[in-house]
C-alpha cells in the first residue's frame, strides 16, 4: 500500500510477513484488539454495514474502493472521512458511523480491513472507487470492474 494520509501505520502486528493460501486463512489468523486504532476501525465499520453477509471476497473488494478513495485525490484522505463523507454509505447517520454488534461478523470485518489496510491480498475489484448492491440500479455510466455476491463495483 502506497505511504500517505491513508496508509494507517499497523506497523508489523499487521498482517502479514505470513503468506496465506485462503482469503479465509488470512482472516482467521487475524488478531482483533480493542486497542486498534480508528482508521481501522472506520474501515471495518464500512465493511460490516455493507458487506458483512457477503462473501470474504466482497468484504474486501469493499475494503479496498475505500482505500481506493482516499487515495485518489478525488476523495477525503482519511478513511474515516471517506466513510462518513454525506451521502456515500447509507450506514452513516449525522455523519457518525453507528457502533456494530461484537460478533463474529465484525470480528471478520476487523480482519478483513487489516488484510486491506496491509494490501496483504489482490484487490478482488481492482480499480474500482464505486460499488452498489444489485438489486440497486444507479443509471452510473461507469466502467464495471467486478460483479461479487450481491455487488457490483466500477471505476
């Protein structure tokens, strides 16, 4: 992941000097802590609210057009900016991001955000700085990237 306002230092507790032949394995041999710091927990936020029903890879291709955003010049540069930004992520009230439920789904989400903050796995959506779900239908005149579970990202 490129230094910058929105590479978040996890330092080496991260992720990953291990290489994992899963996305599932990855996520497993994450280390939650309530001492994470709060970019990261902006991004798992994100993920659980969007994407928790969704497959590893979904989670992550969320994860990662948030990443995205913040570092193309186009959006805020912190992730917890990009998240609460009005009217991008329908999750968000007043521009406060509402505490999930503990659980293993937020759990997944925490990990999910770290393998993407530490760019430990290929982004499942390269490219893309825009997602729906797919029952939505936006009219976006965009390049599609990727269709995965019940979304789809563009460019």
């Amino acid at each position: 992941m490129p230094e910058g306002p929105a590479a978040p230092d996890l330092a080496a507790d991260a992720v990953l000097a291990t290489s994992y032949l899963t996305l599932a394995a990855a996520v497993s041999a994450q280390v939650v802590s309530d001492e994470d710091d709060d970019e990261l927990e902006c991004l798992a936020v994100a993920v659980y609210y969007e994407a928790k029903g969704e497959p590893l890879a979904g989670q992550l291709a969320v994860a990662d057009v948030i990443l995205s955003r913040a570092r193309s010049g186009r959006f805020p540069t912190s992730l917890c900016q990009v998240v609460t930004q009005p009217g991008q992520f329908s999750f968000v009230r007043g521009g406060r991001v509402p505490s999930p439920a503990p659980g293993p789904q937020y759990r997944t989400a925490m990990a999910i955000a770290k393998i993407a903050i530490a760019d430990a796995w290929d982004n499942p959506a390269p490219q893309a700085l825009y997602f729906h779900a797919k029952r939505v239908s936006p009219g976006w005149v965009r390049a599609r990237v990727a269709l995965i579970g019940n979304h789809i990202f563009y460019r």
